[in-house]
C-alpha cells in the first residue's frame, strides 16, 4: 500500500470519525426532544410537533445511510415518499427503524467519535513530545511509561518508540473503528430481510385487493356495457322483425321501413361490440402482439413518434394490454396538451421487468391531481403490481416511465 | 361473377353465399383456411375471392397474410378482406403491392347489400374498396395539411380514398359530375398530389399522401 493510499485512509477515517461524533451529540440532543414530544401528545400539541420531527428525523437517516453506505462501498436504500400524519407516519417500518437507531447512534457515535479523536491526536501528541522534550518546563517533562523526557537520549530512546507504536495503532485502529461503527449503523438502518419480506408481502396484499378490485369493475363494465347497449339493440331489432313480419302482407311500405330501421339497429349494434371488444383486449394486440400493435399506435399518432422496441419474447396477455393502454394513452396526452413536436416511445424487456418509456419534448406541468389520465394508467398497473414514474417539471420535457414484472 | 369465399365460421359464410348467389353470382368454392385460399384459386381463378382476417389456426390476421400471398403468386388478383375491426396498418400492407383490386371492409357493410355488391364489383374490376372508417383513422391523424380544404372537398376526399369514381360521387353527393371534378382538381392542386384519373391509382395516391 502506497504511503498516500494509507493517509487517504487514515483522512477519510478520520473524517468519519469527527461525523460521528457531531451525529452523535446531535443524536443525544434529539432524543429528550423527540421522549418532549412524545409526552406533549397526550396534550394533543405533540401530535403537530412530532410529524416534522419524524420527517426530519429521516432525512437525517437518509443521510446517515448514505455515509454508513458509502464507507462500506454499498447502498442503503432510505426513505421513499413519508405520509404527513403521525399514526401514519408511525406506521411506517422505516420510521421505526429510525427510532431504534437513534440511541445506538448518539452513544456509539459519540464514543466512537470520542475514539477517533483520541487516536488521531495521540500521534500527533507522542511525536510532539519526543521532538520538541525541550519546549517542556524543566519541572514537568513529559513522561514516557514513568521515564521522563528530559534529554535527546531520553526522547530518541523512549519518545521516538512510543511515537512509532502510537502511530501504527492509529493507522490500524482508526479505520477499524470506523468501519465498525458503519457497519452498526448500517445494520440498524438497512431493511433487514425479514423487513424486506413484510414489506414485499404488504404491497403485494395492496396490489392483489387493487387487482381484483380493477377485474370486479372491468367485469361489471362490460356487463353494463353489453347489457344496456348491445343486448337493448338486438331486442330492438327482433321487435322490428317480428312487426314486420305482421306487417307482410298489409303495408309494404311500412315493412320497408322496419327492415330499414333494423338494419340499421344491427349496425349501431356491431359498431358497439366492436368497441366494447376493443376495450376488453385491443384486437391488434392479440394480432400481432406487443410490436405491431405498438407500431400500429405510433402510426396513427398525430405527434410524431420515434419507436424502438427491443427483444421482448413471451408476454403474459394482461401485461401487454396493460402496456399497450399505457403508451396509447400517454401519446393521447401528448397530443392533447403537451405541444410536443416529436415523441420517444422506448420498450425494452430486463429479464424479467417490462419497461416502457415515453419522452415528448413538450411543455410538462403534467398535474396528477387534474386529469384522470395519469391516474388510469396508475390503477391499470397496480393491478399487475407494477409502477409509473412521472417527470413533468414546468417547461418540459414530460417523461414517463412503466415498470411491470412479466417474470413466470 | 366467379367468387371464393374464405371464411371458417359457417353461419356467416351461409349468408355471405345466401346473398351473393341470389344477387346472381356464382361462388365457385368455399374454404376454411389460408392453404386451402391458394389452392383454390389456382384451381378456379376467381373473379373475386372473399377474405376473412381471422382464420385457423392462429385466429390472429391470416387473412391478410393469405391475400398478400395469393397476389405474389398472382398479381393484382381481385381480393376483398372483411374483418370485425379495421386497422389502418392492414389497409397499408394490402395496398403496398402497387396493383389495383383490393377492398377491405368491415363486416358491418354486408348488410347495406347493394353497397357491397358494389364495392364487390369495383374490386372485381381492379379498383379499390376501403372502408370509410380507414379512412376516418387516416383522416385524424394528418389532419393539418388537409386544413386548407373545404367542408365539400374533405367529402369528396373521403369518398374518393374509399374507392369511388367520379360519377360515384357525384351521385352519392347530390351533385353534378363537373362539380365533382372540379373539386377533385381543387384537392390533388390543395395537397400537391399529380393529377389521377384511374381509379385504383387515385386512391393510392390518396392513401400514400394521408399515410
């Protein structure tokens, strides 16, 4: 190991270690304040104090995570979005984890800290002494292991030693130290596994009740649909029929009206189940699958789409329906509200996540809370336990990402 | 006239028979699926043959496919698909070969007989036959060049890109031949397309501006 290798280390170290010990007073400070507020709920007044502290409380973390994460050379993934309400708030697995580690990280830190000082200034202490023995007042010299330092033999022959042996202990220790400390951090902060499990589970939980909820109201769409519009028309038109039938021989005329009149009933009716077929599995989808059907929407796209389509193998059929509706739907936006003069539509397939990416080049300010369209999409994916990430600053450009597991 | 008709699902190709033999014409063969399409109109050379998108095995867009190959094998024979949707992607592909004689319709439009024996006819004859709802998604989707033609000459436009002679038109309009004509002139001047007068040719034209 190089000579500036090794001082890297010993700064960065020692870096770490003066942190720690800044969290670590702060950790100290924070928890009367936190038990303060805790208390103060039962006066009601906690119950607005507490939320910010909390969120404030993970920011910290978050920041601790990456500290504890960077010096370990991995991630700790922190915080995602925190919910404003205290109960909540106090939900949350992550706002535990950050209560739990708040007492390890103001003792631990402040000791290790406190040990990080030590060793950085015991070195820089035991040389001092043995080469500046003399600045001493003759009375009080310094004293290596009860042997004073009172001449250059005394300071070459138990000084210069001493030094030596302090030093190497901080260049061994200092690092040690601090590793050790991340690693309580970062064990205290990570997602242990079993974490990882309920959380999984309790989206999956979330997303099954979405999903059966999305396929109860599609299923009583199409009953709704088929019921009040094509069922309604075939009775119609059998009641012409039969009219007609009765009619035969008395009114030519009127039979040629009524025939008429149920041709044209049977056409309202097809053009009807045409469109509630469309809506349960877009027929060029089961055509010609994920690609064509995509390529097809990008033709017909007002705005001008730049299309490209990796390897996608087998997809399940709900999946691309899903991802078919997505895409159809944000090239409908683009063209409605975001002026672009050109789109990105990229589908690609990681193993086993599908991933579908549309970019205009328009105005964004896409607001979620507005229009129902972002929205859909979000319930349409859920179902399939997947997301959606929307980027739209003011000013553009509007970005929008699908993420869905297609795995088996 | 000679037909073949391709289509699996027996009620409905009953009454496509029922109705083109009590309109006079003669279907020479009735087939289920896109190999048994070739070998019948190598054998029988049709005037016009009958598709249906969906066929065995796949129930995906055969149809398509089997005209595409039946008109490599024999140019420019006279084909109209039908099919429950319509997709402007299809109507590009069958027309891409450059020949006349193509209709793809929706099915909806067996049951205005005399239009689709009429269409029926004008494929048989090497024009064209595209179902207006083709053209409507066309229509949408290159809107803003087309901005600069009138109410009476977007009319025009679409019935044209369906197919339609002039003499066509004009009945279908209520107007005069010339004045179908001159908006016609006015249209291919508009979008800057060479002026057409046959049939097929004017529609491909048409179709390849609004593509």
């Amino acid at each position: 190991m190089t000579l500036g290798g090794t001082f890297r280390r010993l700064r960065d170290a020692a870096v770490y270690s003066a942190t720690s010990l800044a969290t670590g007073l702060a950790c100290l400070l924070a928890i009367p304040v936190l038990l303060l507020s805790g208390v103060l709920c039962l006066l009601q007044v906690g119950v607005y104090l507490l939320p910010p502290q909390l969120r404030w409380l993970g920011r910290w973390t978050d920041f601790e995570r990456r500290r504890a994460g960077k010096r370990l050379g991995r991630t700790i993934p922190g915080h995602e979005v925190r919910p404003r309400r205290l109960p909540e708030l106090l939900a949350e697995r992550s706002t535990r984890r950050d209560l739990h580690w708040l007492p390890a990280g103001g003792f631990l830190g402040t000791l290790h800290g406190l040990a990080g000082f030590a060793l950085t200034l015991l070195p820089l202490g035991a040389l001092f002494s043995a080469g500046f023995w003399w600045v001493f007042p003759a009375g009080e010299p310094a004293t290596v292991a009860g042997v004073p330092l009172d001449s250059w033999g005394a300071a070459l022959g138990f000084g210069l030693p001493q030094a030596l042996v302090v030093t190497v202990l901080a260049v061994v220790l200092l690092p040690k130290v601090a590793d050790g400390s991340a690693k309580i951090s970062a064990r205290l902060l990570a997602r242990s596994e079993r974490d990882e499990l309920s959380e999984r589970v309790e989206t999956l939980q979330v997303s099954r009740a979405g999903a059966v909820d999305a396929h109860g109201a599609e299923l009583r769409r199409i009953e709704r649909d088929l019921h009040d519009g094509t069922q309604a028309r075939l009775v119609s038109i059998a009641m012409r029929l039969g009219l007609a039938e009765r009619e035969l021989d008395r009114d030519p005329q009127a039979v040629a009206t009524l025939l008429a009149e149920a041709r044209t009933g049977a056409e309202d009716a097809m053009t009807e189940l045409r469109g509630v077929l469309r809506t349960m599995y877009p027929p060029i989808l089961a055509d010609r699958g994920l690609e064509g059907a995509l390529s097809a929407v990008a033709a017909r796209s007002v705005v001008p789409v730049e299309l490209s389509i990796g390897e996608l193998d087998e997809i399940a059929a709900p999946i691309e329906a899903a991802a078919y509706f997505v895409v159809t739907e944000a090239l409908t936006n683009v063209a409605k509200h975001s002026g672009a003069a050109s789109v990105q539509v990229t589908v690609t397939r990681d193993v086993d996540v599908l991933l579908a990416e549309v970019v205009d080049d328009g105005c964004g300010g896409v607001d979620e809370a507005l229009g129902t369209g972002v929205s859909g999409m979000r319930r349409r994916l859920a179902a399939l336990d997947g997301t959606l990430k929307v980027t739209s600053p003011l000013g553009g450009p509007t970005r929008i990402l699908l993420e869905v597991s297609c795995g088996s | 006239m000679r037909i073949v008709i391709v289509e699996d699902n027996v009620l409905l190709a009953e009454g496509l028979r029922h109705l083109l033999t009590s309109s006079g014409h003669e279907v020479v063969a009735w087939v289920e699926d896109a190999d048994a399409f070739v070998a019948a109109v190598a054998e029988h050379r049709p005037d016009v043959s009958i598709v249906d998108v969906r066929l065995p095995p796949t129930f995906h867009d055969e149809g398509i496919h089997a005209a595409l190959r039946v008109r490599r094998a024999r140019p420019g024979a006279p084909i109209l698909v039908l099919s429950q949707y319509v997709e402007e992607t299809y109507a590009g592909e069958l027309l891409s070969d450059g020949h006349g004689g193509v209709g793809y319709l929706l099915k909806d439009r067996v049951a205005r007989v005399e239009e689709f024996l009429d269409a029926l006819q004008r494929v048989a004859a090497g024009g064209t036959a595209m179902d207006p709802e083709v053209i409507a998604q066309l229509l949408t989707r290159s809107h803003d060049p087309l901005a600069a033609l009138t109410a009476r000459e977007r009319e025009v436009l679409q019935l044209m890109a369906q197919g339609y002679a002039n003499g066509e038109i004009a009945g279908k309009l209520v107007i005069t031949e010339r004045a179908v004509h001159k908006h016609v002139g006015n249209i291919f001047a508009k979008i800057d397309l060479p002026p057409s007068d046959s049939g097929h040719r004017r529609v491909l034209a048409v179709l390849a501006y609004l593509g």
